[in-house]
C-alpha cells in the first residue's frame, strides 16, 4: 500500500514526563511502554502492542480478561473507568495484594 507510513506498533513521541524503560506513557490518547529511558520531553518509543508487567492499583483484584484502564494521575493500572483510558485486558489474573500484573495491551485508540 502506497500510502502506508509504517505499523504503529511502536510510535516515537515526546515523553510527557520522565521515563525509565518499562514504564508506561500517555500522551493524548496514545498509551505505550517506554522501550528505553527519556527526560520529559524527550523523544521515546512507546511499544503499544504486546504483554506486560505493569503496576497496578492496590486493593484491586483482577480476573482474566478483564478490561483495564490507565489512571495517569496515579500512573498505575486499574480496573476503575471515571476518566481513565482503555489501555487492554488483563493477561492474567491477579491478586488484590498484588503490585504488579499481565496486561494485553492492544494498541487500539478509543
């Protein structure tokens, strides 16, 4: 296709805020994985497809396949819609004493 860019798997923004490799980012209604360290403002690739380890909110217990949502004030993952962005599925199930746990992340923007 003559008019495709590239897949978009994985996009090179400016972090939003101070990175470390491993640790999510959104910048509008684009959420990815920071594939390496950046200063804010910096430019990072951000890895929107794939599973991760990510930080979850405490006292939430997950069940597979459940819907997750990104809480970028907290920056952790959570299962509480309010004004949070879709950011995949649970991967996995995970315990409420949990700190971390698998997420799909689909790449899509909603």
């Amino acid at each position: 296709m003559r008019n495709s860019l590239f897949s978009g798997n994985n996009v090179t923004l400016p972090a939003p805020y101070a990175l470390t490799s491993g640790q999510v980012a959104q910048v509008g209604s684009i959420i990815g994985v920071a594939q390496g360290a950046a200063a804010i403002s910096a430019d990072v690739v951000l890895v929107r497809q794939g599973v991760f380890s990510l930080t979850k909110t405490a006292a939430q217990a997950w069940t597979l396949g459940q819907t997750l949502y990104w809480d970028n004030s907290a920056r952790a993952v959570t299962t509480t819609v309010g004004s949070n962005k879709i950011i995949g599925a649970a991967f996995a199930a995970a315990l409420a004493a949990d700190t971390v746990g698998q997420v799909l992340i689909d790449g899509a923007i909603r």
